[in-house]
C-alpha cells in the first residue's frame, strides 16, 4: 500500500505503473453507447453477443431499476432485447439461436440517444 495525501492507497503509483517511466502512462476510457435489438422474425434468434474489432466478445451491460447486469450473452425475449450498454469498440453484433451463430452485423453505433437496430 501507498500513502496518497496521507491516505492509504492499496493502488499502485503511477511510476509503479508505468516501469518509472510517467510519460509512458496512457488511460484509455471509452464512451458507452445505448442499443436494443429488436429482429422482424423473432424465431431468428434467442441470444446476442457483441465483439470488438479484434473478435473478443464484450460485456454487455443491462441496467435494472438501481442496478445493473454484465453478460457476455443477453438473452432476447419475444424477439426484443432490452436497453443495453456496450464500450464505443463494439463493432459486430452475433445473433445466437440456441448455440448456433445465426447471423453477424457490422455495428456503426452514435453516442447520444439508443441506437435501435432492426433485423
């Protein structure tokens, strides 16, 4: 533990962080954006999940009343998910039906209000 302002931190410093080299510190944050699926034939699909650019599947983020749930599938129901929350590296969308990948969607979402994606 370090001694922030005479706080106990049990976080790392920032020379320890970055091998005593500060100027070689770099903080990503990223921007979350809002999205619902909703699909015209509701026996496409049962189940999303969301990749980066990379393939590596993301948390979804599902906000409840005061609090929230992370999954790395969200389940549909009747063909609709509920309002979810993904980092601005989200850039496709699988669609599951059972464990079988149905379809992939390039994703181009905007900050601000929710993206409603249609398929």
């Amino acid at each position: 533990m370090s001694s922030v302002g005479g706080i106990m931190s049990q976080y790392a410093s920032v020379p320890t962080l970055c091998g005593g080299a500060p100027e070689q510190l770099r903080l990503v944050v990223s921007v979350r954006l809002h999205v619902q699926v909703e699909l015209a034939d509701k026996t496409l699909a049962d189940a999303l999940a969301v990749l980066d650019g990379d393939g590596k599947t993301l948390i979804v983020n599902v906000f409840v009343g005061k609090g929230r749930r992370e999954v790395d599938l969200l389940q549909l129901e009747d063909g609709k998910s509920p309002v979810f929350v993904v980092p601005d590296t989200a850039a496709v969308l699988v669609l599951r039906n059972g464990d079988r990948e149905v379809r992939r969607e390039a994703l181009r979402l905007r900050p601000g209000a929710v993206n409603k994606l249609t398929y």
